[in-house]
C-alpha cells in the first residue's frame, strides 16, 4: 500500500487549486459557524506565531485523495477544503477553484455554506485591510495540509478509517490537553511540568471527573439537561486568554488561583491547576463522608458495594455531584446541609423501582414529574444561595410516591435511614 501513496505537504492555496472532486458519496457539509469560527481564530494565531518566528508553519490538517484518471476525489477533508474555500473568496474575489464549481444540491450543505461565508465577511469586516493582507499571504506562506493521494479507492478508506479510528481514541480531556499547553508554548518549563503532572494521572479519573460531574454540573446549574461530554464540547473547558479585555475576564484573572466550577478560568496552566484541584476536593470530600462520625450511617451508602443496584449507583453519583458543587462554593461540610443533599439525592432511589441516567437528568433540574416526592432544582438552589444556610434549610419530604409494595430490601433500608 506504501508504494501506491504519494504523500507531500503543500500550502494551502496551492491544495485549493488542485483538480478537487467532491463524490456523491460525501456526507453533506455541516460545519457550523462556531467551527468557521474557530479556524479564523487558529489562523490568527498563526498569523502572529509567524511574524515572531520567521520560519513558523501552521499545518491546518490531513486531506485523503483518491486519483481518478484527472480528478482527485476528497476521501477524507471535504469539510476543512470547503471551509478554505470560502474564506479564500471572501479575501480574493477573482479566486476561483474546483470547488467553487461544484454544483451542490443537499440543502444542509447549501444552508452551511450561505451561513458561513456570511459570517466570515462579519468577521472580516470588524478587522482592518491589513488583518485580511496577512490571511491572504498567510495561505501561500503560513498555511500548509498534509496531501495524501492513493490509486485505489479501497485504499483511500481504508487510510481514512485508520485516521477516523485513531481519532475517535481521543478523547475530550486529550483535545484538553493540546489546547491549553499550546496556550502554554512561551513558557517550555510550565509545559514540561503540567505533562508531567498530567501523564502521572490516573486517565479514568480524569475522564470521569468531566463527564460524571463537571460537565454535568455545568449544565445542571443552569437547570438545563446534561448529555455525553464529547470533543463537542469542549468549547465550556477552553478558559479566557490572558490577552482578553473582557471584563469577568479580568476577573477571573485577579481570582486565580481559586476556582469555581460554573465560573471561568484563565487558559494554559490554570487548566492542569483546575483538573488537579477537583481531584483533590472530590478524594477530599469522599474521604470526610466515610471517616467523620457526624455523618453516621451515610457512609455506608457512600461506598460502592458489590451488591448495589445501578440505581443507587445513579443517585450515588448524583449525591457526590451537588455535594461537590455545594462544597466548592461555600468550602464547608455543614452536617445539616450534607444531610439534606444526601436525603434529596437518594430519594430519588425510593420514588423508582428503576431509574437511570435520564431519570436523574429530570431530577437534577427540577422537572416535575408525579412520580418524583421532590421536584426542585437543588443545582440552581446552590448556584443563586448567598449562604452555606440556605441549602441546610432546604425543605426534603421523605415519604416516597413508589407503593411500598414494589419496595425491594435494598429501598427499606435506606427508607429506615432517610426517616432518621
């Protein structure tokens, strides 16, 4: 397969001018103008990384070729070549290539392209003819792609699947990762330290501390539903550049190194700082559950068992996110306040025979249902409360809607505790 690949990198504006097919067989283009966004933004930086290094290059991407008698056909990169495209028109009106005579007929990719083009010239046009200058050089002298072109079709997929695969292996907390020590690149000795302290991590942990609290934290705060946190996402964990004039960001610059979960933080070394710092609480707060006696028999429900069914490892999980959340903005362990999160929490497991994570998902924002014994957005109670007091004072009815003959024994012991 080695010999049938011809291989280059090339600038970007002479990969446009390539003999480029979109085949039928192409999904339709759907970047949105958040992703325009971001490539207009990531080629500003390279813009400015060129002119304090006069041999800088930016690679942008990898595109798949498959080479059809004249045509190249786009196995792989329709979606970065198109985006290029357009912003290569917008700089230069007599540009013209393949794609800009490709006849598109999907709506969605019609409606993308419309969409996108009109935001690029947006955002030009709040910068000067000097920013558009150094796009339009920044394409032949800054921009480069890696150009693949293989003979057999089958071939081209079957790179393009290895590359998909490889890409799908990485996940949201990687793409973390590279974004904020990119941020870090001045500062070499920062960098080596935040990987080291990074790849001495447990990666589970990690992956769990975004995707089981965070992130769904993040969104139960603000009473709206929390999903998989994937690469999509990552956007909410990019923090402000200390270059911002924005005001919350100027603050969250004199606040550092303190952190709150809802609230920004400065990117680069405040991100490992951050990740290490809810490690730590979260190993803190558990620990305080299981060896202070004030919280009695809690404990036992604090401990994952062998036994345990998933819905009380759901409400389990839940407890340990509004107590992370709670702790992380009034910074104590209230027993009253610990005890009625923890009474809020687990009577979820005694209104439900079965529940899983959908189920939480409603509870968690407060979203009535008749078979819920207490509907209130706990989340958002923490986010708008001035004092640790309020939540201490929640009021948590403990005679559960589930009829006491569909209780298994699991339910009767934590109903024995929850009247306590």
């Amino acid at each position: 397969m080695a010999n049938q690949n011809h291989i280059e990198i090339l600038p970007v504006s002479e990969c446009l001018q390539l003999n480029l097919s979109i085949p039928e067989y192409q999904r339709p283009y759907k970047w949105s103008i958040l992703s325009i966004d971001t490539m207009l933004w990531d080629i500003n930086n390279a813009i400015q990384q060129s002119l304090a290094f006069s041999d800088y290059k930016y690679r942008i991407g990898t595109i798949i070729l498959h080479k059809s008698d004249q045509m190249l056909n786009v196995v792989d990169g329709q979606q970065r070549l198109i985006s290029l495209t357009l912003i290569s028109k917008y700089l230069d009106d007599d540009f013209d290539n393949a794609i800009l005579q490709t006849k598109f007929y999907d709506k969605s990719t019609q409606k993308h392209i419309h969409d996108n083009y009109i935001h690029i010239r947006e955002w030009f046009s709040l910068r000067d003819n000097e920013t558009k200058e150094s796009f339009k050089k920044a394409l032949s002298n800054v921009l480069e792609m890696v150009v693949i072109q293989v003979k057999k079709e089958s071939e081209a997929f079957q790179l393009f699947d290895s590359q998909n695969t490889r890409g799908r292996a990485l996940d949201p907390h990687d793409l973390l990762k590279a974004f904020h020590l990119r941020e870090m690149q001045n500062d070499k000795y920062e960098m080596e330290y935040a990987v080291t302290k990074w790849e001495a991590k447990d990666v589970s942990q990690i992956r769990e501390l975004f995707s089981a609290y965070l992130f769904p934290i993040w969104n139960w705060s603000r009473c709206t539903k929390t999903w998989t946190f994937t690469e999509h996402d990552i956007d909410t964990y990019k923090g402000i550049s200390t270059t911002s004039s924005y005001t919350y960001a100027r603050r969250a610059s004199k606040a550092s190194p303190y952190f709150q979960i809802t609230e920004p933080f400065i990117a680069g070394s405040d991100f490992f700082d951050m990740v290490d710092h809810y490690l730590r609480t979260l190993a803190n707060i558990k620990h305080e559950l299981v060896t202070n006696p004030v919280f009695g028999q809690l404990c036992t429900y604090c401990i994952p068992q062998k036994h345990s069914s998933a819905g009380l490892t759901h409400v389990r999980n839940l407890f340990f996110a509004v107590l992370l959340f709670y702790y992380d903005k009034f910074h104590n362990m209230d027993e009253l306040a610990v005890k009625k999160l923890f009474m809020w929490a687990f009577m979820l497991r005694m209104d439900l025979q079965s529940l899983g994570a959908d189920s939480v998902n409603k509870y968690a924002i407060g979203e009535w249902s008749p078979n819920y014994t207490n509907c209130i957005a706990v989340f958002s109670k923490i986010s708008l409360a001035r004092l640790h007091t309020e939540i201490g004072n929640l009021q948590i009815k403990t005679e559960p809607r589930l009829d006491k003959k569909y209780w298994t024994d699991e339910q009767i012991d934590l109903y024995v505790l929850l009247k306590k």
